[in-house]
C-alpha cells in the first residue's frame, strides 16, 4: 500500500484533477488522504462528489499546510507515503507504480524523481523542469533539496525522524529533507523521469517578501540539522533555477 496525502485549501480549481489523477493510476494498492483546511469555496462539494472514491478526506481548520501534512500522516496506512498537494497531479498513470517499483526493486527508504513545473492556466506549457540526479551537502548547502511532490518515503522514516516542523512559515518540507538524508541517513533512489506536475504559484513562491523568508529558514533549516550555510551560499542555486527555465 502507498498512501498519497492530498493538502488542501480553497482549491476548488484544481482539486478535481488532483484527485482524478490518482484515481487514474494503474496501481492498484492506493491509500489517497485529503486533509482540508475547512475551504469555504467549494472545495468541500467536489470532495463530496468523490466521497466514496476517496479514502478518507476531512475538512477542518488546522494550523498551516504542515500541520495538515502531520495529519495526513498520522492517518496514513501505507507502507509508504508522499504528498501531492491540491496544485499538484500525476504526468502519468503509470507514475505511481513507477515510485513502488524502484522503493521495492532498489530497497532504498525514499525516492524522488523529476518535477516539470507548468503555467497554471496552461498545464502543457512547461515553465520550468526540475532535475537533480544526486543529493549530498553541496546541494543542501545552495538550497536546492529532492523535489518535495516527488519525494516517496517509507512511514518507519517520519516515526524515527518526527513529523513536519509547524515552526516553519514557508521551508518545513526543506527541513524534512535535510533532516532525513543527512541527520537521520535514510538511504534513497533517484528516478530520471517526471512523475509529478506541479502548477506554479504557491506560498514558497509568491514575491520577494516570500522567497527572503523562505531562504532564512532554510539556513535556520541546515543550521540546526548540523550543516552550515548562509543566504551568501543559496545564491548559488538562482544560475540552476535559470537554466532550468532554459532547458
């Protein structure tokens, strides 16, 4: 079993095909959790009209997108867990059975992949694709961390690290990750495919004001999982994000 935990909050956009993407998945052993943040836009009658298809889904007020992350995690039966968030859909249907078949074939605790970030209004125009191959101290020390929709764990790693950092305003999934691959040495596989689209936009991206937070807590982030960086250091990532957008 996978659990795929969906965040989500006054999304009626772009929930539906949220959840039409895992339905269309050809793996069969899904888990989907949506958590909602009690959405007063409609949201709540889409996830209505798929209650019987989806597992389980609530609609509360919560205490940010990592708190309902935690929630969804703390519901989840799987084996392993990932999230794909409200904004966020499969590239493929085979994108799951993918994940499961190199967690299991390689042995690896997590996976990650590629993540082609696409114009909201248009999800064929490719905005941006995200391709990392290898992950180590260099990369965490630019802010550059495993695309987090991509990111596929097994649950015995959020009980022996803990659960998301409800401190953290925009870069708990950043701390997560640092957390896991270097304080806790989970062992993981890189995928050279996208098996995840994620529409642009969102709160880690929304303006100057957003992005000089979000590299703070990123140092705040590596600081206190043992590695050293500074604002200096995540410069470096902007040529990377650049030639992404070129590639």
């Amino acid at each position: 079993m996978i659990s795929v935990i969906t965040v989500v909050f006054n999304g009626a956009e772009t929930i539906e095909h949220n959840i039409q993407s895992v339905l269309s998945q050809d793996y069969e052993y899904i888990e989907h959790i949506i958590i909602d943040g009690g959405s007063t836009d409609g949201t709540t009658d889409v996830l209505r009209r798929y209650d019987e298809r989806i597992d389980y889904w609530i609609s509360e007020p919560d205490a940010g997108i990592y708190d309902a992350m935690n929630k969804g995690i703390a519901l989840a039966s799987g084996k392993y867990i990932g999230m794909l968030n409200a904004d966020d859909y499969f590239a493929e249907v085979s994108s799951l059975g993918k994940i499961v078949r190199r967690l299991e074939e390689s042995g690896a605790e997590a996976v990650f992949s590629c993540l082609d970030i696409v114009d909201p209004t248009d999800s064929k125009r490719i905005l941006r694709k995200n391709r990392i191959p290898s992950y180590g101290k260099f990369w965490m020390r630019i802010g550059v961390m495993p695309p987090h929709p991509t990111f596929y764990c097994k649950r015995a790693c959020y009980e022996r690290a803990g659960l998301y950092r409800t401190d953290y305003h925009i870069a708990a999934d950043a701390e997560m990750m640092v957390r896991l691959l270097l304080k806790h040495h989970i062992t993981w596989s890189f995928i050279d495919e996208t098996t995840v689209k994620m529409r642009a936009g969102g709160i880690s991206s929304s303006g100057l004001k957003a992005n000089w937070l979000g590299n703070r807590e990123i140092v705040r982030a590596c600081a206190e999982n043992g590695l050293y960086t500074n604002l200096f250091f995540l410069a470096f990532k902007v040529p990377l994000r650049l030639l992404e957008r070129i590639l």
